[in-house]
C-alpha cells in the first residue's frame, strides 16, 4: 500500500510539472507570435526584391522602353535594362513580358531554361542584364506562348503568321513586387 501510495504522489508529481512547463511554453509561444520586433516590423514595411537566376545589380539600367531604338541597325547586344512586367507565363514562370510603351511588349526568357520568375508578377518592377536580340518566332511558338499565357483556343487560333521581334535571354532578373 505504501508503495502505491509513493507511485501515485510521483505520478501527479510529474503531471503537475509537465502541464506547469506546457503552460509555460504556450504563454511564452503567444507572447513571442503576438510581437514583432523592430527589425521584423521594419523589414516588412520595406519593398523587397527578389533574385532569380545569376547574381545582378540595378546599377547601369537602361529603361526598356528606349530598346528598340538603341537595336536599330544591330542584330543584338548585351544589355541590362529595367520596366513594367506586363504579364508571366502562367504554367510555370518560364518567361515574361515587358512593356515597351508603343503599345508592344518583349518576351524575356531565361538562360539556360535556368530559372523561373512567380507566374503572378504581371504588374511587378524588373531589372534583367543579358542579351537582347531581333529574332523571328515562329507560328507554334507565338501559339505555344498564348497557351501558357492562358489565352482561349479561339485567340490561339488566330495566330497564323511568325513574327519578327525583339527578344531578350536573360541570365539573371531582380523583381521588385507592387502591391496588387
């Protein structure tokens, strides 16, 4: 009898002092997930940008805008510029355009197929050094682009010529997301 006694003052011994240190955690758990601190706070406030790919800057960007005009009498050149993303392949973020202000957009696709930019950066702030290039795209391909970009099987229809183009292969984008 002494011996249960003893077994059941230590069993209520040990419950009593694993609820006192669960309690303990959970109360230090909500305190810590109500609370931010000040660098969280400040880093939330600030606009982020994002890497993909290889390692670039924003240093010495041209404004994509000004391309086409910088190509003119040149089949390509290496450049890094910066612009309006207007839309990003919706499959798999394998590509995306940029907005050249005369009502037309480039198609920038990645290096190596080595790396891919969030299928909803539509809207978004780019920065993107590689190669620009005049380029023809072919019929199945301007297709196979309006399927990714989730366009209806009618409008894919209607694509019936190639294209001549200006292009870029980028070999590394920095995004800087706006609020949507």
């Amino acid at each position: 009898m002494k011996k249960m006694l003893t077994l059941a003052f230590a069993l209520c011994s040990c419950t009593i002092m694993l609820n006192a240190q669960n309690h303990g955690n959970s109360h230090a758990a909500k305190e810590k997930k109500g609370k931010k601190s000040k660098t969280e706070t400040k880093a939330n406030t600030k606009a982020t940008t994002n890497s993909y790919g290889a390692a670039i800057t924003k240093d010495g960007a041209v404004d994509v805008k000004t391309l086409p005009a910088k190509m003119k009498g040149q089949k390509s050149m290496t450049v890094k510029i910066s612009g309006d993303i207007v839309a990003a392949c919706k499959v798999k973020g394998c590509w995306m355009t940029a907005d050249l202000g005369n009502g037309e957009t480039m198609r920038i696709r990645f290096k190596d197929y080595g790396f891919f930019v969030p299928k909803d950066a539509g809207g978004d702030f780019f920065y993107a050094q590689g190669v620009a290039s005049w380029d023809t795209t072919s019929v199945a391909q301007l297709q196979h682009y309006a399927e990714d970009a989730g366009k209806s099987e009618a409008e894919i229809a209607k694509i019936t010529e190639p294209k001549i183009e200006l292009v870029f292969l980028a070999e590394g984008v920095l995004i800087e997301p706006r609020k949507k």
